[in-house]
C-alpha cells in the first residue's frame, strides 16, 4: 500500500504537531511531581475522561474487535468481558471515588493508607511496585510489535536492501516502531501528565473523525442485502444458548468459499461452547472488577481528578465517549472486510490475521486526503495508549523507591528531572522486550489473564475485609505471581485443552485466583491485625462497606457523628443498570452500522432508560 504525498504529508502534520504540543505546556509539568505525574490534581475531569479513553483507543485491541464481530457476530459484544470492560461500571460507581477520597499519587503509596508503615506494609508497598513495573513494560513491548507492523503495512520502507531484509526481515517494522515510540516519549517525558492529557484529547478529536469517517463509507458502500448474504442466521442476535449457534457452512451463494473458514477459527477460539465460556468471563470479571484497577495510566487517571465527585463522573465518561465512537468504526470496518473477503483477505486462513487487512480497506475505499487523515486517527490510537503506558510508570521509581528509600527530602526539581531518567528508562526496557519477545499476543494474555489472576485477590480483600493486614497482602501477590510464573512450565494438559478455551492464562486463573486466595488468608491469620488507628483512619476518609463492623465499632466510639456507607444496595442496583448501560451504548453504532433499525432503537430505547436511572440513582447521589 502506497500513501500519496498528501496523505504523508498529514501524517508529518500531525506528529511535529505532537511535538509542538508536548514542549509548549512542559513548564507546567516541571513545578514538581504532583503537577509532572498527576497535572497538580486541576485537570478537569470531562479532559481526564476522554484522554482515558483515547488511550484505551488502541489500535491492535480494535482489530481484534473487528475480529471478534466478524466471527461471532453481535455475540462479540459480550467477548471484551474477558478483561473485564466492565470493571469502569464499577469504577464510575463507587471505587473511583473510594481510591481518590485516600489522596495518594499512585497504587502503591495507597498501601500506606491502608496498611501504615509496618514490615508488611513495606512488603506489600514493593510487590506493588514490582507488579506495576512487570505489567507496564509488557504492555510497551506490546506496543513496540504493534506499531512497527501497523506502520510498514502503509509507510514506504526505509531499508530496501535485500541482503539486509533477507537477514533481518522486521527491520523496518522496528525501525518505525523507535521513530514512533521515540516521538511518544519526547512529549510524555518533557511535558508529563499535562502533555498526555492535551495530546490525547487532540487525537481523540482526531479519532473521532476517522470512526465516523469508516462508518459513513461503509454504510455508502455496502447495502444491508449485502451484508444479509455473507453472514449466517443467528449474526445480528445477541443473546446465546450453551454454543455460540452460527453456522458458517451455510452461507448464500454470493459469499466468499473462504467465509467457511470461520467455523474453524470458533473452534481454535475454543468458544464454541458459549454459555460455559460467558459464565467463566463473568466469574473472571467480577472479581478483577471489584479489586479496583491495576496501578496503570487507569488509575492514575483516577488519582489526578480534583475530588472524589470528578473521579466517578470521569470513569462514567470513558464508557460515553470510547465505546459508540469505536463501534462505529469497528462494525464499518468488518462489513467492508466481509463484504469483499475473496479480494481483500491475504492472509492465512488457518492463522487469521485481521490487522493484515485494515490497510486494504482503508486503500481501497478512503479517498486521498481522508486517508492520511485516518491513518493520522489510527497512529494517534497508537500513541495514546503508549503514551498513558509510558506517563503511570516512572511514578513507581521515583516517589515509590527514590522519594520513599533513597531521598525524601530531594528537590522538586530533582524529582521531576529523575521522572525524565526513569520514562527513559522505562521506554528502553519495553523496547527492548520487544525486540526479545516473539509472540506478543500471548505475552499480553498473560499479563491481562494470568498476572492479574495474582493481582485479584489481594486487592479484592484489602477494600472490603477489616482483618487483612500487610502480610495478608503481600503473601497473596507473591503467591498468584509465582503460580502465574510457574503454571505455564508445568505444561498442564487440562490447562492447555480445557473445553472452554484454548487460551492457556485464561484457564490457568481459576487456579491462579486460589492459589492467590490461600496466601491471604495464611498470611493475614498468622500474623496480628494492623494497628487500630491506621485502620481507624482508612475507614473515615475512604468509607468503604463491606466487613468492617468492628472498626466501626471504635470509629463511632471516638466519634459517635460518624455516619457509615449504607450504599452496598444502592452501589449493586447502579452496578447492574450500569453494565445494561454499557452494552448499549457498544449495541446500537453496530446496529446503526448494520441499518438494522429494529434492535437498534431497542437498543437506543434501554441506553436512554438506563441513561435516566442512572441519573437519578446515582449521579445525583454522587459526594465527596
């Protein structure tokens, strides 16, 4: 695919823009580290939200929904519970509010908060840290692969050599992939968490444009009797029984032979069996829902609105603006694909590849101009993410092991010049991760599935359970971790073709969440509870319900006007309304997409509903 000089043009534009942007608010930044990590906590949240939402735009993810509705339909919909996307109902509903109200500047420094300065705090403060550093630079290195593949799919080489692409046939993906990440890093490390924030909501603009962009092309150029004819029945349904139902065999004589391909790539999914598989996901999501988020730009996110009031209402945003805007352009982009597969699908289909195909259907229906303004859209979805990743880390280094151990009483400046060295650093280490690692898929599955199986259920204990103390928690993350480590060198046959999935860190989690589950309770039942007044404090500042009787027992002899949360009730129904709310608002740009109008004013009909329940049973109730 080669881009005309105007479209190369746009794209120059558009990353010295970058550039510009990241230098001029940098002063901003440098004042100290508060304003460098978290933007001095005076961010608005509608700008907080949609810069979390634009780093969650990234564009390897969004093939991969394109992917997923392409095989199974409108059943795709319930596949993002995998990691889970509905842990931002739970966010927006109480557990922003809960982790801003502790006023911290990261995941770690919170463990302070709730389990003081004793040995176990301290321990539980490093694997913290530890987890943080492991799932960031795995998550750069993930976006190292992504955006070399995606750049050299529609940038002219920048090495021709054949004797050197015969040896080294991914240098030019790696090439693009340190210029791009290079670009990233200058305006994340100059201009910290303010540049992240004004960028993204730039490149969401520019996102935006491109998703309703393909959505328009597609539905010109692709009638719904088109779309009825390689699809079979069952394709626009939602709702499920025990097997996912679609019969690719089956299909009318207008569609590709090589659509038939798709009942293999279910079986290799190992979804197939798709009730068993939706109440795994469910089990899954819940509990990493309810731990709260993982010490990532998500949570930073959190840490940098102003009050506890803002950090709900930004979370409620992610779901607004990311979910319809990114549908939009997944479901243009699969009808495209599906419509014309014979001519547009290259890869193998015994191994699909749909990120091989987004750059033959920009190609071949986005007109000059338009094109390198989306290609623009889709680098800015990769640069977010980067971005966001790059932005939570060095905080972890810095106010976690230098401010906390080395030198607390350094100079601003010196902590925000130490921020610099430590992005870097960071960067440096994805990068080279992702020279070393092969597949990167997996290495991301593992991370999502079987790392944060070690990550749950410490941080599900430590909100809702007075008695879990430091040890308790420390002991439950070195558990989960090493069994996340180590199950895979088991090479356990019933982990590797459970019938549920083929996914090996998917299976392993069940095992990684007990595992985990037992080094709590041992470590906090063999060792004393935390101190009185520690847990005293967390109690009245963060408000949590859950187990806490008797701390609040000795919080209202202290102080008998002390009023506890009484929102467990209320906290679930909006939890339930919420994730009704959410699928709506992912259901009905498909069906607008799709020009399927019945099931798309149903769905429009209960995101209104849900939209005014919420309302009222939440947003009006919300207080710092």
């Amino acid at each position: 695919m080669n881009l005309h000089f105007i479209d190369i043009g746009i794209i120059i534009l558009y990353l010295l823009s970058t550039i510009i942007i990241g230098y001029y608010v940098s002063h901003r930044a440098s004042k100290n580290i508060n304003s460098y990590f978290l933007g001095g906590n005076s961010l608005p949240w509608y700008f907080l939200g949609v810069s979390n939402a634009s780093g969650m735009f990234d564009i390897a993810g969004t093939m991969l929904l394109v992917y997923w509705l392409a095989v199974y339909g409108l059943k795709s919909i319930w596949i993002p519970w995998l990691w889970p996307v509905f842990n931002q109902i739970f966010l927006m509903v109480y557990l922003s509010s809960w982790l801003r109200r502790s006023n911290v500047m990261t995941g770690a420094e919170w463990i302070k908060t709730r389990f003081g300065t004793g040995t176990g705090a301290n321990l539980s403060h490093i694997i913290v840290v530890v987890f943080a550093l492991v799932s960031v630079i795995g998550f750069l290195s993930y976006g190292f692969k992504g955006i070399g593949k995606f750049s050299t799919s529609f940038l002219p080489a920048l090495v021709t050599n054949a004797d050197t692409l015969a040896r080294h046939p991914q240098i030019n993906e790696n090439l693009y992939a340190l210029i791009l990440m290079g670009i990233t890093t200058f305006y994340v490390v100059k201009g910290g968490m303010f540049s992240v924030v004004i960028t993204e909501v730039i490149q969401y603009g520019i996102l935006t444009i491109a998703s309703i962009a393909i959505g328009i092309i597609a539905i010109n150029q692709v009638a719904p009797e088109a779309i009825n004819a390689v699809i079979p029945a069952g394709w626009k349904d939602v709702w499920f029984g025990w097997h996912v139902g679609l019969d690719w065999n089956n299909l009318s004589a207008a569609a590709s032979p090589k659509l038939n391909a798709f009942k293999d790539w279910i079986a290799n999914d190992g979804y197939e069996m798709f009730g068993l598989f939706f109440i795994m996901m469910l089990f899954k999501g819940i509990f990493l829902s309810a731990a709260g988020p993982a010490p990532n730009y998500d949570m930073q996110r959190v840490l940098s609105t102003r009050n506890p009031k803002e950090a709900s209402k930004m979370s409620s945003l992610v779901n607004v603006v990311l979910n319809p805007t990114r549908y939009f352009m997944i479901t243009g982009l699969t009808i495209l694909a599906l419509v014309n597969f014979d001519k547009l699908y290259t890869a193998s289909l015994t191994e699909p590849d749909f990120e091989s195909i987004l750059p033959q259907v920009l190609a071949t229906y986005v007109p000059v101009g338009l094109l390198g303004f989306l290609m623009a859209g889709l680098l800015a979805a990769f640069m977010s993410n980067f971005a966001a990743t790059v932005n939570a880390a060095p905080a972890y280094i810095v106010n976690d092991i230098y401010k906390r151990y080395i030198n607390p009483h350094a100079s601003d400046r010196k902590y925000v010049r130490l921020s610099y060295v430590a992005s870097i650093i960071v960067v440096i280490a994805g990068i080279t991760m992702g020279f070393i690692v092969t597949s990167i898929n997996n290495v991301v599955l593992w991370i999502t599935a079987a790392l944060w199986g070690g990550y749950t259920a410490s941080n599900v204990l430590k909100w809702y359970w007075w008695r879990f103390n430091g040890y308790g928690y420390f002991w439950g993350m070195v558990a989960g971790i090493a069994a996340a480590l180590f199950l895979p060198l088991l090479d356990l046959d019933i982990l590797k073709n459970w019938p549920l999935t083929h996914n090996f860190s998917m299976n392993a989690f069940p095992v990684i969440f007990v595992v985990s589950i037992i080094g709590c309770i041992l470590g906090t039942l063999l060792t004393k509870p935390e101190d009185d007044e520690i847990l005293k404090k967390f109690y009245k500042s963060v408000r949590p319900w859950g187990f806490w009787k008797p701390i609040y027992k000795k919080v209202m002899a202290d102080d008998p006007s002390f009023k506890r949360n009484k929102d467990f009730g209320r906290d679930m129904f909006n939890v339930g309304v919420g994730i009704i709310w959410q699928l709506s608002l992912v259901a009905f740009p498909v069906y607008l997409v799709l020009r399927d109008w019945k099931p798309f004013f149903i769905a429009f009909g209960i995101m209104a509903v849900t939209s005014v329940i919420l309302k009222f049973t939440w947003w009006n109730k919300l207080k710092d």
